[in-house]
C-alpha cells in the first residue's frame, strides 16, 4: 500500500518513513526541508516538498491520491511563538489534510498529537487519555487540543476512514531536534552548567522515537481499534531527568553539571524572558512550561494502547538510550558536537 507520512524531512517523521520503506511500503513523504527531501529520493520514497500550513484542501489532492493510509507527523510543537503559527501549522494543516484524505478514501489515518495537553502545573501520574486541565498551558497544547477535536468530528462524520490519535511523550533517538539539541543549546550558552529545579529530579516518561514508530504501526494494523481512538505511548519506564542525562551525557564525554536552582528562581526567570521575546520576537531561552516540565512529576498510563493495540516496547530505555548515543556519535555534526 501507499502510506504518506508528512513532517518526513527531520524527527518522528524521517523515522516513519524510513522504516515504512524497511517493510516494503510504497512512501510519500512530504517536508518543508528540500535537501532531506531528495535524501529520501534517494532511499527510493516519492517526495514532495510542502508547507502544509500554507497548503488548502485543493493543493493537497494531488498529494492524497491512491494513499491508502497517512501518517501525520508534521507539527509546529515549540514552547513559543505567534498563535496564527500555531494554528496554521497544527489546526489549518490538519484540518485540509482530513478533508483531502476523506475525498480520496483513505482508509486509516494515524494523527500524532501530544501530552503537552495534559500539563496543568501539577504533579501528575499515571495520567489517562481522558484528562483534560481547566487551561492549556500554550498556543502548542491548545492548537493540538484543537486538531484532535477536528479528527474526532471526521471520525463521527466519515466512518469509511479510521482516524486513530497516539501521545507519545518525550520522543528521542535519531534525527531529534527538539529534545536532546535543546539541552545540548542549553548547556552550551551555560557553560556546561545545567540549572534544574529539584535537581532533575522529577519524575518523566520518556519515549524511544522507534518505540513511537512502533505504535503508529500497530495503529495503522489493528483491527481491535475504533475510528477517534487514542491512546498515550511511552516507554512503559519512567525515570528522571538527572538519571536520564547522565546516562546520555556521560557516553557522549560531554561534562555538565547540575545545578539544583529553586523552581520560584527559574519560574521568575522564565516569565522575565517571555516578556522580553514578546518585545524582541527571539525565542526565550527558558519559558514557564520548559520550566514546569522540569520541575513537576508527570507520567501516563499506557492501560488503553497495551490492551487495544497489544503496544509494548520493542526497545527498553537502556536499550533506547544506546542507540541514540550510537547515532549521535556518527552523527555527531548535527548536534554541533
């Protein structure tokens, strides 16, 4: 079959398609970066290079026909930024890519979202797929939040399609720019000093970006699934954050130091930056959420994708870890290592 996987050009996406082309899938990837496009030329994938939040119902046909399945990965998932961006990138371009996959019966439509949507400032654990907080904490959460609300009206509305939706939280490995590049900027502008409420002692799940891939397989196979199903995806191990970097860190020979600052601190700190990006329109080196996230314990229940999907781990998080030390190594350039 035809599986178009969109956001093909970096992170989850560049790892879905890989692997789609890995099982013998026909792969439509779409990106925005050009020269990671005609990388996957070269792979053997078709590539068409698309802004999707520019894109309208129209301009996606082309892009949609004899697709029997979509991966959506593509999304503007930063801590800030202009809320038109937000909704343009996650709401505008979900909703099109919908409606063109309806029109061109499509027949299962795999949308990754994200348990940004849970965060409330809270500790949190074992968090279900059911849990909504009384306000989103950014433009990032409420736009997904939005995006999900649209596959679930076309799940209602379109029953010829199966829309299924995984959070998956913390997502790492190979060709990740959020995660892992953020730290690394971080411990670059600090001196090698990483300044962390409690330590980094929060308790997190994390997620190995071949895990992730993993479930979106099952997702798009299952047949115990019911169209507007969603479900979290983790690694099943929650850890903390200190005990995860110094695992990382110290394989790459990268030396940090944790700085155990008090959460008001670095809140002060982040709401100072805010204020000053909102002036200067340069991203803030800390926002609350970055701040919050490191400081409260939140992890999630994976009961509904083990018992629906039959999702387990294929990579444990030592295992996970490994790998993405590995990659990391021969890819060091990346990462400005």
């Amino acid at each position: 079959m035809t599986i178009l996987v969109t956001g093909a050009t970096s992170g989850l996406g560049r790892n879905a398609a890989a692997f789609l082309l890995q099982q013998g899938e026909t792969v439509r990837a779409t990106g925005r970066n050009r020269a990671e496009g005609e990388a996957l030329r070269a792979l053997g994938m078709e590539f068409a290079a698309l802004d999707l939040a520019s894109a309208d119902t129209a301009a996606l046909q082309p892009l949609l026909q004899g697709v029997d399945t979509v991966w959506h990965c593509a999304a503007l998932s930063s801590p800030w930024g202009a809320w038109r961006d937000f909704h343009a990138a996650n709401v505008q371009a979900t909703t099109h890519l919908v409606q063109a996959a309806v029109a061109n019966g499509v027949r299962r439509f795999v949308h990754i979202s994200t348990p940004s949507l849970y965060f409330d400032f809270t500790h949190r654990l074992d968090i279900d797929e059911s849990f909504r907080p009384a306000h989103y904490v950014n433009h990032y959460a409420s736009t997904k939040a939005r995006a999900e609300d649209v596959i679930r009206e076309a799940a209602a509305a379109h029953p010829h399609t199966t829309f299924v939706m995984l959070r998956p939280r913390g997502i790492f490995g190979p060709h990740d720019r959020v995660l892992l590049p953020r730290i690394l900027r971080l411990l670059r502008e600090r001196g090698g000093q990483l300044p962390l409420p409690r330590g980094g002692a929060a308790k997190l799940d994390l997620t190995y970006v071949g895990n992730v891939v993993h479930a979106m397989h099952l997702a798009t196979t299952s047949e115990q699934v019911r169209s507007g199903d969603t479900f979290n995806i983790t690694n099943n191990a929650p850890t903390s954050l200190r005990d995860v970097l110094d695992a990382m860190l110290t394989r790459l020979g990268i030396a940090y130091r944790i700085k155990d600052v008090p959460y008001p601190v670095l809140d002060l700190a982040a709401r100072a930056m805010q204020g000053w990006a909102s002036v200067s329109g340069r991203e803030p080196l800390l926002t609350r959420y970055s701040v919050g996230a490191l400081n409260y314990d939140m992890t999630l229940s994976t009961r509904a994708a083990q018992e629906k999907l039959g999702y387990q781990p294929l990579w444990t998080l030592e295992q996970s870890i490994e790998q993405t030390v590995n990659w990391i190594k021969a890819h060091g350039d990346n990462y400005g290592l």
